[in-house]
C-alpha cells in the first residue's frame, strides 16, 4: 500500500517537473526570439509614424488620415505570424512608404493645392476594418496603391498645363476645375496634332 502512494506522488511530482520545464522553455524561446521580434515591430512602428508626421506639418494629409496610414504598419501581423522573414516584408513596406512619401513633400512644395488631392485616393486605398489587412493587401493591393500615387506625382510635377490651370482657377469649385482640365488636354493634343500636320518631318514629343 505504501509503495503504491509512493508511486502515485512519484508520478504527480514528475507531472509537475515536467509542466515547471515547459514553462521555461517556453519563457526562454519568448526571450530569444519572440520579444527580440516584438521589440523590432515597435521600433519599425515608431518610424513609420516619424514618415507620416511631416505629411501632416505640410498639410498633407490630417489627424484623420494620419492615423489611417499608421494603421498600415499597426496592423501588419493582424493575419500575418510575427517571425523573422515578415519582419523583414514589413521593413520593405515602410521603405516603400519613405520613398514614395519624399516624393510627396518635394512636389507639395510647387502643387500644394492638387497634392492633397491626389494623396487622398491613396488615403483610400488603405482599408477601415482590420480584417482587411491581409497578404493579399501587402503582396497585391498596397504595391498597386504605390504605383499609382507615384504615376500620378510624376504626372502632376511634368505636366506644365498644370501652372496654367493654377492660374485660371483657384476660385472655381472642383467641378469646373475638372472641366477646365480636359479642355486643357484637347487644347494640348490639338496643338501638337497640328504640329505633326505643319511638320511631318520633325519629331513632336507628346507631353500629355
């Protein structure tokens, strides 16, 4: 009978011996990977927010969608594990957002009043709900999003029609402002369309 009990609290001792030794695996793969690994998403949160705050100053953007794009960073590992390898997508993320987002402070210097605008449909382009923040938004969405403000900055610093609209209609409302745009763009094309006509010899760069 004693030697049954003794196997018993054998048994209930090494149960806890071993539950204590998982505990501290798991503590100890926590410490040398898992909070090294947070400690990293933190200090990438803290730029990314460094490279939306001068967007704001130059009223780019506003308390609204400033935290609508920190949410791009905010809420990376919503449906993604936190390891290694997406530590290193979300680094590639944030250079992405860097680069184009200096583009956006240069031309905001020339076109304060159309940069806003054009940043907006980027703005809305970022999802409201967390669920959305998936890899496909990562990998497919936010690239595509990328590529479209930059085309647009690109076409809004090179178009010199733009100086010209400035001009005529800083106190229009934004449905004559359209207006005035598209018939600046048939002016442009039906001029150099007379230009090959008169020329068909000289090369005419099209600069729509």
């Amino acid at each position: 009978m004693v030697f049954v009990i003794l196997c018993i609290l054998s048994v209930i001792f090494l149960f806890f011996i071993t539950i204590t030794l998982l505990k501290m695996r798991e503590t100890w793969i926590y410490e040398t990977t898992r909070k090294p690994l947070s400690q990293k998403y933190r200090d990438i949160q803290g730029e990314f927010r460094g490279l939306i705050s001068p967007l704001e100053r130059d009223n780019i953007i506003n308390g609204t969608t400033k935290q609508r794009l920190t949410t791009i960073a905010t809420n990376f590992f919503v449906f993604q594990p936190l390891n290694e390898d997406n530590i290193t997508r979300l680094v590639l993320v944030a250079d992405s957002c860097k680069g184009i987002f200096e583009q956006c402070l240069q031309v905001n210097s020339e076109y304060p009043d159309q940069l806003p605008e054009v940043f907006q449909r980027f703005i809305d382009s970022i999802p409201i709900s967390a669920r959305d923040f998936d890899a496909d938004f990562y990998d497919y969405v936010l690239p595509d999003a990328f590529e479209a403000l930059s085309f647009s900055i690109q076409t809004l610093s090179k178009n010199p029609l733009y100086e010209e609209i400035n001009e005529k209609v800083d106190d229009e409302d934004n449905e004559e402002f359209d207006i005035f745009k598209e018939q600046a763009r048939k002016e442009k094309q039906e001029q150099l369309l007379k230009s090959k006509t008169q020329n068909p010899n000289k090369k005419v760069n099209n600069e729509n």
